[in-house]
C-alpha cells in the first residue's frame, strides 16, 4: 500500500494581498488516512479546493494517480444550510449524487444506493426528511451521499465540527471502517487533535508559512499541538 | 361547458400549463426563486404589450422579453446579497415598459386586463398547439437535465463541489423558468403566474418527501387548481384567475396546517 494517490510538490496559492502556501510538498498513499489540522484562516479549506481543481495554484504543482479523470472524489462540506424544512428523504438525499441521464436509477444503482445508506448507519430512517434528521444523522447522510459513488478519496471537512463527542467517535468510527475495508483513501480535516491523533496514520500540520507531514504513530497530543498551533 | 370550442381549448392548453408549472415549481421552491418568478411574470406583461406594439401574438413578445431577462438577472444575481434590489430595479423597468408599450399600441385598458389577468375567452385552436409545443420542449429539456437538475436544486453545495457545471444548469434553468411563464400568462394572466409556479410546489413538498413524488402531487395540485377554476368561472361567470388563486392558497394553507399537526412546527 505505498503506491501514491496524491502528490503535492511545491504548491504555492496566493490571493491577492495574500500568500496562503508557499513551497507545500506531501504525498498520500493510496489507503492511507491523512489528517489536516492547523488554525482557523491557515488555508485548510484552500488546500482543499486546491485539490479538488476548484482552485489553480500560483506554482508547482498537484499529481493524481494515475490520472486525475481517474479518481473518483467524495466530499462532505463544512457547511450546508439545510433548514428543518428540507424536504428530501435521506435515502433521495443520498442519491442526488447518483450520475447518468436516466431519469429514474436503475436496479443496480438502487443497490449502489442501498449499500451507501447501510455501511453508514442510516438505512433505518432512511424514508426520514433530512430536515428532520439529528445533527449526527445528517453528517452520516451526507457521508452516504459521497461514498455513493465508491470514491477513491474521501474528504472530509470539519465534519466533525458541529457534533457532540459521542457522535463524533460515531462518525470516525464509521469513516475508519471504510477506510480499512473498501481502502477509500481519507482526507480529514479537523481542529480536534485528539480525534485527529486517534484515527489519521498521518498528519499534515499547517501554520502560516510552514508545513509538517509526518506519521501520527509517536505522536502525542501536545506534540500535535506544537506542529499546528492549535 | 364541454360543447364550447373556447372551453375546450382553456381546458387543453390549462391542463398542458398545468403539467409543466407543476413539474418546473419543485425546482423554483428548491432553489428559492419564488421572487423571480414573480419578476419574470412583471417581464412577461411588458414583453406580451411589446409583442401586440409590434403586430406580433403576445406570446411570442413574452417569450423573448422573459427568456432574455432571466438570463440578464440570473447573471445578475449571482451575489445572494444583490439579488433582490436588483430584482426589484428590473421589475420596476418592465412594468414601465409594459405601460409604454400598450399605450404607444393604441390598445384599450381591456387589452391590458386580459393580459395582466388572462383570458379564457381569448385561447384559439392555435394558441393551444403553441402551448403544447412549447410544454413539450420544457419537459423533454426537463427530462434530459433531470438528475443534474435535481442535485443543484436540492443540494447546491454538494453538486458544486462533485464538479457538476452548475452555472450552465442554472441558465438553463431560468429559460426553462421563462417558457413556463409565458406559456403559463395565456390562462392566468401574466399578474398571477407565479401562483401556478409556486403554490402547488410549495404545498407539496409537505406531503411527500422525494422529487419525483413532489412533482406528481405538486402537478396534481396544479391540475386540480385549474380544471376547477375553469369550472367555477364558467358557471359563476366569474375570473378564472381568482378561482385558480384561491383554491391553490387552500392547498397550500390546507399543507402548512399539515406539517404543523404532524411535527408540531
């Protein structure tokens, strides 16, 4: 498992009156469970954006393997305003992610479907409106409408965030068990360290001008919290 | 009722707007662009005035004005924080325009009314082939768009960030959105479009809880709505328009009592 999904060499991304990185390299290995951590405004979501080709760096450069059309990316957002009134069932909700030009999902993509809402514990309530759903549910539904489409990478942005402890370690729990058992490769993001040290195999510290990556096994908490200022 | 040639079109033509309303208001609610319809139905009265100024039907006038200001304000309105002031300036203009234009055509204020209002009375044999053709196109661009549709609609930031080209989407969409507005002016008049664009949308996304379902029960609405309201006119002598707007404001009333009794909210 040491082939690299991901490559980054010498990225630098500025806005203007604003360096974000400069000279950022890291590599991900295929399987592999990366954790960003670093303040507020450090450029994590940057970084992201960057990755997923939102964004185009001012120099060097991002590497897929082997290519970027190949890698299939699930991305669970920091942010989505659904209010208590959002309509969709979760099982519909997950399925917006379904692609293709029929209108109606096939058997099979009803099995995709299926299996996305069962290895993310929500094929119980999954005739609920996701309005209606728990803080914890709808970040699992939302896990299940990424992985929908068996992704090679999973991000994973400030998922945890809005959550209680418990449910947190619920979460993870449930993104670790992808990881070891479909290999999906895993991006967190997180201000957690704790979380961060308990689940990632590495980590990737930002501060504003300098970078850490590094294997979590060794580190402690507090030594997680030197490298990241957080 | 049946045996009149007038009826027997608005019942055709307000069944095919019907359709297509219904079908195109699950998206309209989903990304909260009730206020541009709205607006778009203000466009659609001026463009109907420029069509009659020109010596044209007011449906064509209608469809270029309302097709090439939903592009302008979707274009427009990208910036969430822009979008109503903007919406309102390009609303005021328009119905200017519409004054104008009726006024420069030399068209009595009964021209206006039915335009602004709709007229039963006033749809031909040929009014109804241009309807159906018209909701033809909207539902197969619908039909062919579907999924992608549905994932910005419902969940914009989830298909921006899987790399959907959401801005191509949206302007599509707001032409679909125009079409549908002027096909739609022929019954209810331009003033109370977007009754049939929100309404039943809007009530049925209390009832069901999947996008195919709203759009069964939201076209339900809609067709109930107008085959009532065509009804009631004809034996009241009454405007359809009114009874169209009351009896979808009983549906959706009739949804918000719904949700309240079933989740206490």
């Amino acid at each position: 498992m040491t082939a690299p999904l991901i490559a980054v060499q010498h990225l630098g991304i500025a806005f203007p009156n604003n360096q974000v990185f400069k000279d950022l390299n890291f590599e991900i290995q295929r399987g592999d469970f990366v954790t960003v951590i670093g303040e507020n405004g450090v450029g994590k979501t940057t970084l992201i954006r960057a990755l997923l080709g939102m964004l185009k760096p001012t120099s060097g450069q991002i590497k897929y393997f082997p290519s970027k059309k190949a890698i299939k990316v699930g991305y669970v957002p920091q942010f989505r305003n659904l209010d208590q009134e959002y309509p969709l069932t979760i099982e519909d909700f997950v399925s917006l992610n379904m692609r293709g030009w029929r209108p109606w999902l096939s058997k099979a993509e009803h099995r995709q479907v299926d299996t996305a809402l069962r290895v993310t514990n929500v094929k119980k309530i999954k005739q609920r409106p996701l309005g209606m759903a728990s803080g914890g549910e709808k970040q699992r539904a939302y896990l299940a409408q990424a992985i929908v489409q068996a992704p090679q990478l999973l991000i994973l942005d400030e998922s945890t965030a809005s959550l209680d402890n418990e449910m947190k370690y619920e979460l993870l729990d449930l993104v670790q068990n992808l990881n070891q058992t479909s290999h999906i490769t895993v991006l967190f993001i997180t201000h957690d360290l704790p979380l961060a040290k308990q689940y990632a195999k590495h980590y990737l510290a930002l501060r504003p001008g300098q970078q850490e990556f590094g294997a979590m096994a060794g580190m402690s908490v507090e030594q997680l919290k030197e490298v990241s200022d957080v | 009722m049946f045996s009149l040639a007038f009826m027997r079109n608005a019942y055709l033509a307000g069944t095919f707007i019907a359709i297509i309303c219904g079908t195109i208001g699950v998206f309209v609610i989903a990304r909260n662009l009730s206020f541009l319809t709205h607006t778009l139905s203000e466009i659609g009265f001026a463009g109907a005035a420029f069509g009659i100024f020109m010596g044209w039907t007011a449906l064509s006038g209608m469809l270029i004005f309302t097709v090439i200001s939903s592009v302008i304000v979707g274009q427009m309105s990208v910036k969430q924080s822009r979008r109503e002031a903007s919406i309102s300036a390009i609303s005021a203009l328009f119905i200017g325009l519409g004054i104008l234009f009726l006024s420069l055509s030399n068209q009595t204020s009964s021209y206006a009314t039915s335009i602004l209002f709709g007229s039963v009375i006033g749809i031909a044999a040929g009014d109804v082939l241009r309807v159906a053709v018209l909701s033809g196109i909207v539902l197969l661009v619908m039909l062919a768009l579907y999924r992608p549709l549905k994932f910005d609609s419902f969940d914009a930031i989830g298909a921006r960030v899987s790399g959907l080209w959401t801005t191509a989407i949206s302007v599509v969409f707001l032409v679909l959105v125009a079409m549908s507005v002027s096909v739609a002016a022929q019954i209810v008049g331009s003033l109370l479009i977007f009754i049939l664009l929100t309404l039943p949308a809007a009530a049925a996304r209390y009832f069901v809880h999947t996008v195919s379902k709203m759009i069964g029960v939201s076209i339900l609405f809609a067709i109930v709505g107008v085959w009532l309201g065509l009804y009631l006119g004809y034996v009241t002598n009454l405007p359809v328009s009114f009874f169209i707007a009351a009896i979808e404001c009983v549906f959706y009333f009739t949804a918000l009592g719904y949700q309240r009794l079933h989740v206490g909210s």
